[in-house]
C-alpha cells in the first residue's frame, strides 16, 4: 500500500521554485509508479482535489487530481496525474470562488479564475493529452499548475480582505 507523504507549508522555498520537467524515461520507473500512487494517498487523505509534487518538496512537474460527487462542483472526475502540464488558452470570463491550500492548511481566499481552460499535458502512459475544462475542474487545473510555477493561490487574489481562517469561512460563508 502506498504511504502518505509529509506535505510542505506555506513559506517552504519548494512552493516557490519552478518545478523541472519530467523525463518520458521517469514515466515507465517504478519509482514514478509508486510517486502517483502515495501522491493520490496524500491527497485523499488530506480530503483535497488536487496535490503537486513541490506541495511533498519535490520541484518536479507533476500533479494528481480528483474530484468527488460530495464535492462542491457535481459529478465525479478523475482521479488523474498531469504530466509536465501547461495551461494553453484561458477564457476571458473570470469567476471569483473561494479556495484552500493543502500546503496553506486553515486558510481560505477569494481568488479569480478563467472560468474555462485548455490544458496540455503528458499522462502516465507518455501519451500526449489535451483537456478542455470548466468550473471548479478547471479552477483546479489552475491551482495545481500554478503550484509547478512558484505560485501559491495568495498571489492570485486581489484583495487581501478576503483572506480568512477556515473557522471564519465555515462560519461566513457557508454558515454552518
């Protein structure tokens, strides 16, 4: 069975790196096989969406994501591993919604997102892929690449106001 991974924190020089490009080579190693496999443990253990190899200190670029009826956003999707991926059109329609960080734990913030994406990526089999997505699929799509860029969400979001505990957001914003 594969292990949960330690994750790293808001502040850690690994979520601020550009991650490096993965080999076709790496794709066919056992020890990709067993990356994917703990990655997606990590993430499912952390009950998150999405999870970069820079959120486990690795500044390599690839990302595991999966999304859950139970999930804000319907249907089920994924799980699946991105592969030295890059976003290549943005729609010009933004949607403001809120978003948390597995490596920003017991935060929330307001941050604007293309509404629609295109996305190329590398899958585990070395096949080359191209993926339209909207909503939250997409807004996902843009978190985890942005973590292969140096980017935290915190960076994307315009006013700072909108920053919050996770408490607070329960609170506030889903009343519960």
């Amino acid at each position: 069975m594969a292990k949960t991974l330690s994750r790293t924190e808001f502040g850690n020089p690994v979520l601020r790196m550009k991650a490096r490009s993965v080999t076709q080579a790496f794709l066919k190693t056992p020890q990709f096989k067993a990356l994917e496999k703990a990655m997606l443990r990590t993430m499912r253990s952390a009950d998150g969406v999405g999870l970069a190899a820079p959120q486990i200190g690795l500044p390599v670029r690839i990302a595991v994501m999966e999304l859950h009826p139970a999930k804000k956003g319907g249907r089920k999707k994924g799980p699946l591993t991105l592969v030295n991926p890059r976003i290549i059109s943005y729609s010009k329609e933004r949607k403001n919604d809120w978003e948390g960080c597995l490596s920003c734990r017991g935060i929330r913030g307001l941050v604007p997102r293309a509404k629609d994406i295109i996305v190329a990526y590398t899958d585990t089999s070395g096949k080359k892929r191209t993926e339209k997505a909207s909503g939250l699929w997409a807004r996902i799509f843009q978190h985890e690449i942005d973590h292969l860029d140096g980017t935290v969400y915190v960076d994307r979001m315009p006013d700072m106001r909108h920053l919050m505990t996770t408490r607070e957001y329960k609170k506030r914003i889903l009343k519960l």
